[in-house]
C-alpha cells in the first residue's frame, strides 16, 4: 500500500517537473500550492519575521522553478529537495542580517571611539559589546586604513 502511494506521489511529481520545465503557468501553479505551506512553516522557524519569511518564500519558489528548470530535481526526493532549499534560503538570510547587524554595531563602535572620544570601556557599555570586540573592530579599521596609505 505504501508502495503505490510513493509511486503515485512520484508520478504526480514528474507531471508537475515537466510542467513547470515547459513553462506551464498551471503546474508552477499547482506546485505552489501544494507546498507554500509546508515550505512556509519551515521558513518562519528559521526566520521569524512574518515579512520576510513570505520574502524568502517568494525566493524559494524562484529559486525551486529555476532549479526545476536546469534539471536539478527529481521526482523521486521533491518534496525534501524543496523543504531543504527553503531551510538553506532561511539559513542564508538569517546569517545575512547578523552580518549586517554586527557591521552596523562595528561601525557604532568605531564612531564612538574614533570620532567621538570614548574610551573602549564606554563605548563597550553604550552598545554592550566587549571591550575585546571593540577593539578587533579598531585594530581591523586601523590596519586596513594603514595598509591604504602604503
């Protein structure tokens, strides 16, 4: 019995790849919402801001048609190839806005002590890094600037 649900699934599968490989607005159609819940529950684990989970969801599906049409799916695995490429595209966006909130917080740093006047101390305090982040952050914008001048 399970046997002729996987092949089934499997089957409904390669109609929905073909499809959306012939460009069949119906079968991308078809696929979305059959999964867009799924892949979305994935994605608000990972990325808890309602907004930009239905951002990378949006990415997913344009991510998962081009996929879909270079051949880089089968039908045999679609579901998890599509539930792995929304955890990836979640991954991916998380680590970005950390990046981007650890710049951010770099640059505060460097304001404060560089062109402000604080000590690494205060400024350690007001934007609750360590006093050792900070100073990575001043040796890194020091060395670079330096090695600029060379």
């Amino acid at each position: 019995m399970a046997n002729s649900y996987s092949s089934k699934n499997a089957q409904e599968a390669r109609v929905i790849i073909s499809g959306v490989q012939s460009g069949d607005r119906q079968q991308f159609e078809k696929l979305y919402d059959n999964y867009a819940p799924l892949l979305l529950g994935v994605i608000s684990r990972v990325v808890e801001d309602e907004r930009l989970a239905a951002e990378v969801l949006k990415d997913t599906f344009i991510k998962i048609r081009k996929d879909m049409i270079d051949g880089h799916c089968s039908a045999d695995n679609l579901c998890t190839w599509m539930l792995s490429t929304a955890r990836n595209l979640s991954l991916k966006v998380v680590g970005d806005r950390k990046l981007d909130q650890q710049l951010e917080e770099t640059a505060g740093a460097l304001e404060l002590v560089l062109q402000r006047g604080y000590t690494v101390a205060q400024a350690s305090e007001k934007l609750g890094m360590s006093e050792k982040e900070i100073c990575q952050a001043l040796h890194a914008e020091l060395t670079t600037k330096w090695s600029q001048k060379g």
